[in-house]
C-alpha cells in the first residue's frame, strides 16, 4: 500500500509548459494552448514527421468537394497542414477539439486563405455527429477518451467514412 500511495503522489504533477496530470487524466486546459506546440515537439517522437506523412497520405484520399476531420486538432497545425498541402483541391477541413481555448487559438491562426475551407469546433468527440468524409485524422487524441467511450467513438467514424475513405490513427 505504502508504495502504491507514494507512486501515485509521483505521478500527481505538472509535466511542463501548464500541461498537468495525475494517474489516469492528462488535462490540456487553462494556459497550455500558449505552449502546447513546443511541448509536444518536444516529447512525441518524430511529431513534426508525423505530420508531414499524414499530409502525404491524404492527397490519396481528398479530392475536390472533399470533407476531412482533424480529430482533437489542439492548435490547428495539423489542420491547416493537410489543407495547405492539399490547397490545389477544393476541400473543407473540421478541426474539432474538446478545449476551448485550444479552439478559439485555432481560430486566431486562420487568415483569409482559410476563410470557408477550415472551421474549429469546440466539442466533445461522445457528442459531435460527423459528415460524411473522405479523411478522418486522429493524432495522439484516441488515447486520452476513457475507454469505455472508445468504440463509440469508432463506430461513429467509420459509419461516417465514405466509401475508399480513411481513417488515420496515431
């Protein structure tokens, strides 16, 4: 008992950059938006690569008219990435996340370019009915529902994938 009590109280602490956590919940509320892009780059592995193979793959998927999803988009990069690589087509990305300060960050990002082609919304991915897509991105999100949401939450994106369509899990 002693040593389960003392390995809890370890993990009841702040990671860095405003990102806190204890046993069982990561929180990426408050401030952390300011920091979040340093931090991540810092303890994903090959977070940035991550983004450029994703990028890569969805000019397999998108085409014109398409509807693609950025699942727990944070602060948007990954959303605006897909759409500038993919910018010769006519698409229309969501980036969804359940923080909203991460989503009204998001928004501060976008400029004219984007302007009907990105939209953030502030919602949770239990409640969120999603268009049919030809893309769906998870991107380090999945692991941080409680599994008891999880297959919920699959059987809800991949009854909204189009035929040929993708879903990509990180």
């Amino acid at each position: 008992y002693w040593s389960f009590t003392r390995e809890r109280k370890k993990m009841k602490k702040k990671i860095e950059n405003n990102i806190k956590f204890s046993t069982g919940s990561f929180n990426f509320s408050g401030n952390v938006h300011k920091s979040f892009e340093k931090h991540v780059s810092k303890s994903v592995p090959m977070y940035e690569e991550g983004h450029k193979l994703i990028c890569k793959l969805s000019s397999f998927f998108l085409v014109d008219k398409s509807v693609a999803y950025d699942l727990g988009c944070s602060t948007g990069k990954l959303t605006r990435d897909i759409f500038e690589y993919n910018k010769e087509i006519d698409i229309k990305i969501y980036g969804i996340d359940l923080e909203e300060k991460m989503v009204k960050h998001s928004k501060k990002m976008l400029n004219k370019k984007y302007k009907n082609k990105i939209s953030y919304m502030h919602e949770d991915l239990r409640n969120i009915k999603l268009k049919k897509s030809d893309l769906i991105v998870s991107y380090y999100t999945i692991q941080f529902v409680k599994p008891k949401f999880r297959q919920a939450i699959f059987d809800k994106i991949y009854s909204s994938l189009n035929y040929g369509g993708a879903f990509i899990l990180f």
